[in-house]
C-alpha cells in the first residue's frame, strides 16, 4: 500500500471503524481513486455525507471544491437553476448570470444528498450531464462543459422508485457505477462502544475521558437508535458538555429519548459489556486481540480493522503487555 493509501486507509479507519468494515474499507481507498459516479445507501443518520466527503478528501481532486446540496431541501422550481444556474433575463428576477453548482464544483467533487427526491422532469438534464460532462443553464442555448465527479445518497430504496415511474432507470445505473451501503446502528451494536469512544474524545480533545455507569452503559447498548450515527454523536456531544473527564456519566446526562427502555420487540440480547466502562471495552478488545494473534500487531490490527499504528498507540495507552 502507497503512502497515500496508508493515509486514506486511516481516514477510512475514522469513519468506519470495526472489524467488520475492515474489507469495505480497503475497497473505498480504491473507489475514492475512482472517477466513476458512487452512490451511498442507507437510512438517514449512518454518516453518508461524512463518508462522501472523506471519500473527496481521499480523491484526486481534494484540492478542489466538495459541493454539497440535499435535493430534498429545494423546492422543485428552483433546484434547476441552483444546480445548473441561470443566465441573465432567463426569468423574472435574473438579473445578471449565476453559476450554477456543478460550475462551483468544477474540478472536484459534487455531492446530492437525497437524491431520491430529484423532480423527473428534471432528471433528463441530470442524465444528459452524466453522458458528456456538460449541461445548459436555465436560459441558455449554449452549454457549459465542467469536468466534476458526481457522488449521490439516498435513504430510499431507488429500485422500488423506479418501478413506480418515480426515478428513471437509466439515471440509476448512471449513478449507481459503486454503490456503498451503511448499515443502521442497531444492525452493529458492537461498534457502539468503539463510537462512543471516538465521538466523546473528540468533543472533549482530552486524553481522560469520563467513565460511565453500569445504567447509562447499557443503555446507550440496548437503545434502538433511530437517529442512528448522526443520534450517537450528538449525545456524546451532549455528554461533553455536562460531564468532566473526573466524573461519571449517568443516565440523567443522556437525553431523555437516548434514556428510555428499549421496546419490548427489540431483538436485544443481554449486554456483555455490563459494569465496564468505554476505555476498558476498548482496552479488552485489543488485549484478546493480541492474544489470539500471538502478540503480532500487524495481525491485529488486520482482525480489529485498524491500522497498526492504531494498535501501537493503543497498546501504548493502555499499558498492554504485547
């Protein structure tokens, strides 16, 4: 791996940490490499927009401009000439030329969020912009060609839409050349504590960290998490603010939809993490990790999914015999 690999393999490590991402992670450094279209999946909350940026930042054209726009967020009469811009006397109101997005990103990167909700009528002009790398602002006879890579998310199930003569088939598998899928939170209860963790230093920036009690532990484990990764960074952030390294967090300190019973229907099995605190979960995943490997770092760190610089600082930390 080139040392520009490495450094995006950490990226991804941030990002998407855990063993189980260990394979997807390796081939995100490929398709950040890419030029082709990606599209990202996965209910709202799982870090989409994060991914997609870390994903430009790990790209080629990282010097130049990350566009971001939720296509959810504009009303339909007006996303055309946010994305495509406009010029002068095009409409009432245009009274001078405007970029356009895809202009602004020329060079880089856009991303569509939702793009699910993109009007059909206007997705011709999307289609016709993926096929040659150029489009025609509102208004305009004469088209503009720009060399952006476009990257895409959404939370619906685009087969489903199209199907209903909702999404054009053919801007699907223009869109769709890698398709990345984020599992919800409570589909991988075992990366909430490895969350937790990362989210809480973060906020904090300080090398101790509050420890948590039994009650609040278990219950940021059982807790369904609809919000998904976006909910548990925000409650950490909530933690942060409320709680100092030297104290213990307790449920109170937990918003009160974070605090509640998981539902009877949850499919929730007894916490193996019950009386440890965030720092001890962590530091025994790595001790059993390096058991089972024999003491070798690279290894572990191969069956954690980080890198072994990780595991050296970790080892470092925690005082690990090794």
């Amino acid at each position: 791996m080139s040392p520009n690999e490495d450094i995006s393999m950490q990226r991804f490590e941030q990002e998407l940490p855990g063993a189980r991402f260990a394979k997807l992670r390796k081939q995100l450094v490929r398709i950040a490499a890419s030029e082709h279209s990606l599209l990202l999946t996965g209910p709202s909350g799982t870090g989409k927009s994060r991914l997609a940026k870390c994903m430009h930042e790990c790209s080629g054209r990282s010097e130049a401009a990350f566009v971001e726009i939720s296509c959810a967020s504009i009303p339909a009469p007006l996303l055309e000439s946010e994305l495509f811009g406009y010029r002068k006397g095009a409409f009432s109101g245009a009274f001078k030329d405007k970029k356009g997005l895809f202009e602004m990103a020329d060079g880089g990167t856009l991303f569509l969020d939702e793009i699910g909700e993109m009007p059909m009528e206007l997705q011709p002009k999307l289609l016709l912009f993926l096929q040659n790398q150029s489009f025609f602002p509102v208004g305009s006879t004469e088209s503009v060609k720009v060399n952006v890579r476009l990257m895409s998310a959404t939370n619906q199930e685009l087969k489903e839409a199209m199907l209903a003569k909702q999404f054009r088939q053919d801007l699907y598998f223009r869109i769709n050349v890698f398709e990345i899928e984020l599992p919800a939170l409570c589909d991988r209860r075992e990366m909430i504590p490895v969350l937790a963790v990362k989210f809480l230093a973060d906020a904090m920036g300080e090398e101790a960290l509050p420890q948590f009690s039994d009650v609040a532990l278990d219950q940021l484990l059982k807790y369904d998490w609809p919000g998904n990764i976006r909910e548990l960074r925000n409650v950490m952030l909530r933690v942060a603010a409320l709680v100092d390294p030297e104290e213990t967090v307790l449920p109170e300190h937990l918003p009160l939809f974070a605090s509640a019973e998981a539902p009877q229907d949850s499919h929730v099995h007894e916490n193996p993490w019950s009386g440890r605190t965030l720092a001890e979960i962590e530091r025994e995943a790595v001790r059993l990790a390096l058991i089972d490997n024999d003491g070798k770092r690279a290894a572990t760190a191969l069956q954690l999914g980080v890198s072994e610089k990780t595991i050296y600082n970790l080892i470092k930390r925690y005082q690990i015999e090794a």
